[in-house]
C-alpha cells in the first residue's frame, strides 16, 4: 500500500487505529506482519512500480477466518479508512505454505524428478 500525499497526522492516526481495532478484535486474525519498503538498488527495482511504501500481512487459519473477519463491522471502519488514506493498495488472498508446499503449488510431481 502507499499513503496518500500529504495525509494528515490525524488521518494517519484514524487509519492506524481502525486497523488496530479491527485485527485486535477479531479473534479469527491470527498474525499481523507489517512491514515498510526497502530500497537497496537490486536489478529488479529498476522494471517494479513505486506502488507500496507498505505492506500488512494477516493471517487466518483457514478461508472460514477470512471470511470472518471480512464479514465483522470492525472490519468495515478499517476498509473505509484504506480508501480514505491510500494512494493505491492491493488486496489479495492466498493460501500459503511451507518451501514443502512448493512442488503442490507449482503442480510438480515428486515421481517426475
């Protein structure tokens, strides 16, 4: 995610605090990751977007918790405040695993090795 230009302390300090509300009073988050952007001249930043200053990670134990948590009024207050303080931000669902994993989410069978 990357904040508004020019976005007030206050507003800054209501889209903290929904988000705080929202991921402290649902019980079906599990983990909250946040973390800020790091530049350090890679060859892959040179073709990558300056979309996200941001990003938050949550995690659920399974769909029916995101579906939870998505479905709660807490949440409701935390999506109108990412509207209200974005630039742009990007919401995706995934389901994630181990390096085990690798092989089933890239569709390789271990008998092809």
């Amino acid at each position: 995610m990357k904040p508004r230009a020019g976005l007030s302390a206050r507003d800054r300090e209501a889209f903290v605090d929904a988000f705080e509300q929202a991921v402290g009073g649902i019980p079906a988050v599990r983990a909250v990751r946040i973390g800020r952007r790091v530049t350090h001249r890679a060859q892959y930043e040179q073709g990558s977007p300056d979309a996200a200053d941001f990003l938050i990670q949550l995690d659920f134990d399974d769909l029916a918790g995101l579906q939870t948590y998505l479905q709660h009024p807490a949440h409701e207050a935390v999506s109108a405040q990412f509207r209200r303080s974005l630039e742009s931000g990007w919401v995706y669902d995934f389901e994630a695993g181990d390096l085990a994993r690798l092989r089933e989410f890239a569709g390789v069978d271990d008998e092809q090795r």
